[in-house]
C-alpha cells in the first residue's frame, strides 16, 4: 500500500519524506488555507521534496472553471493530479481531463456508487472520505472493502486512495482490505511507529546491557 502525507506542511513533508515514507502528498483548501500560502508555490515546493503523486484541489464547481483550473495546475508539475469533487460537473471534468492526459483524483466520494461512477469516468484515484463518515455514524471503511470489490470485479484501474483517516487502527484496516494508497496527517504516520513494548523493550535491553558492558572489548 503506498502512503500519502495529507497536509500541505512543508516541513512536515521534509521529515517524513526523510523516512522514506512519503509516496504522494494529498492537499485541499482547507489545508492550504492552515498553512496560508500560495497555492501554487507550495505544490510546487512539495514536488522538489516528495517525487510522487501531488493532489491539488480545484475551487470552482462550474465545469469550465473545474477544467481551467486543473489545466493550469497540471502545468505546475508533471506529479500534480487534480482533485475533482464528486458531483455530475466533477464526472464530466474528470473524463475530459482524461483525454488531455491529466491525472484526477475524485474527491469527496462517500459511497460506493461514487466511486462506481468515479471509475466508469476514468478518474485516476478515488478518495473515499472514511473518519467523516465515521463522525456521523457511518461504517466508512465498509465503503472502501465495496469499492475495493466493484473495482476488482471489473477491472477498474483507478486507484482506491483512503482519505480522512483518524486513527493508526484506519491505516491498517485499509490496508487488510487492499486499498491501494491511504493518505493520512503527520500525527497518524508518526503514531503507526510507536509501541510501549517496543520503548520498554529498548529500555530492558539498555539497563541488562550495562551489567555487562565492562565485558565487552
Ligand atoms: C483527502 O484527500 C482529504 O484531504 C482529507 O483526507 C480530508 O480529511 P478530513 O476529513 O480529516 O478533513
């Protein structure tokens, strides 16, 4: 499964891609707006330090603007994909901008029809949005094991990327399902490292060792 960051924190991204942990980077208005800064300069500046897919969001929900912007942002970079929101514009951009040769991710899908319909436009990546629909009561990774599914069942090549991710425990589930990217915030792929028995086992280990440290040439 590859892991994508889900934040436009640069310096973020530099330490996690320093881990070699960084496949892609997922970011959307709201993220660009935390770090408030150009849009543009900092997809650009995330492609000097992560080479792999570069989600950036379109604003317009109009199809002429939807396939302005994402003309524009595909020019950025060659590893920008264009988020595209689930609506009928959404569908109709994201199979236009597929005869250009411009890479979507489908964004805000929260079933697996979306996700069907994501697929028969041709979008490159599917985000379904799991912690959201956690938060009302929704089995959101249940959506993703039927995307996974439908897609298999038919070949689909667009890639299931599980987005809104809240916990390490999500990751997991995502990957036990064979989704094929999780995105997930800095604090969620810094928790997937850490275990108490790990620290308490490092922690035995030193203490045993320094009994026996002064045998040791
Ligand atoms: C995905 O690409 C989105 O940026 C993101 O996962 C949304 O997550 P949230 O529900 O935590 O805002």
């Amino acid at each position: 499964m590859q892991f994508f960051l889900d934040t436009a924190n640069l310096e973020a991204i530099k330490k996690y891609a320093a881990w070699g942990m960084v496949d892609g980077v997922t970011t959307n208005p709201s993220l660009i707006a935390k770090e408030g800064v150009s849009l543009e300069k900092r997809i650009k500046e995330i492609a000097e330090v992560v080479n792999g897919s570069i989600s950036s969001e379109v604003i317009a929900t109009d199809l002429d603007g939807m396939l302005k912007e994402a003309r524009r942002y595909s020019k950025w970079h060659k590893n920008v994909y264009v988020k595209v929101p689930m609506t009928a514009e959404g569908l109709q951009a994201v199979q236009i901008l597929k005869k250009e040769g411009i890479r979507t991710n489908m964004t805000l899908a929260f079933s697996s029809a979306q996700a069907l319909l994501a697929a028969k436009s041709g979008a490159t990546l599917v985000s379904p949005f799991i912690g959201r629909l956690d938060d009302i009561g929704e089995d959101g990774m249940n959506v993703v094991g039927e995307i996974v599914q439908i897609y298999r069942n038919y070949g689909y090549k667009t890639k299931v990327l599980v987005a809104s991710v809240r916990h390490p425990r999500h990751v997991v589930e995502a990957a036990l399902i064979g989704a094929d990217i999780c995105t997930m915030p800095p604090e969620i792929l810094e928790k997937l490292i850490h275990h108490p028995l790990t620290d308490k086992g490092i922690t035995m280990f030193q203490n045993d060792w320094e009994k026996v440290k002064k045998l040791q040439k």
